[in-house]
C-alpha cells in the first residue's frame, strides 16, 4: 500500500489509496456525498471508505474486512 504524492502536490489535491484486501484511504480535501448528493460530515485528514460492504458505520471502514474468512 504506497501512495506517492504527484509533483507540484497540494495541500487541495486528493489522493487515495488502494488497501489491498481493505478500504480506500481518502486524504485531502475530499467531500463526500450520499447517494442523494448530501454532504457526509467528516473532520479527518485522511477517511478510509469501506470496499467489503460489511462495515456498521457506512461508508467508513470498520475494519469489518478483516475478519472474513478466506477460502
């Protein structure tokens, strides 16, 4: 899991990151919207945005993905 910023990087750009087998870690000034277009409140400088589907507390990651069980 790297992420490496782009030259001439920001404190406005967003990057985000691929977890292998977890979230997408979000950091910047990202907003982020519910299926109805509301902003979801968040004062973090990086988010993690569940992928497994198994989190309580969409669409944050809970870390519910680790205790899948793999075949």
């Amino acid at each position: 899991m790297n992420s490496i910023p782009s030259a001439g990087a920001d404190e406005s750009d967003v990057t985000i990151t691929v977890c292998p087998d977890g979230p997408l870690l979000v950091r910047g000034a990202a907003r982020i919207l519910d299926s109805e277009g509301n902003s979801i409140g968040n004062d973090r400088a990086t988010v993690a945005l569940c992928r497994c589907g198994r989190t309580s507390i969409a669409p944050f990651c809970d870390s519910s993905h680790k205790k899948r069980r793999r075949p």
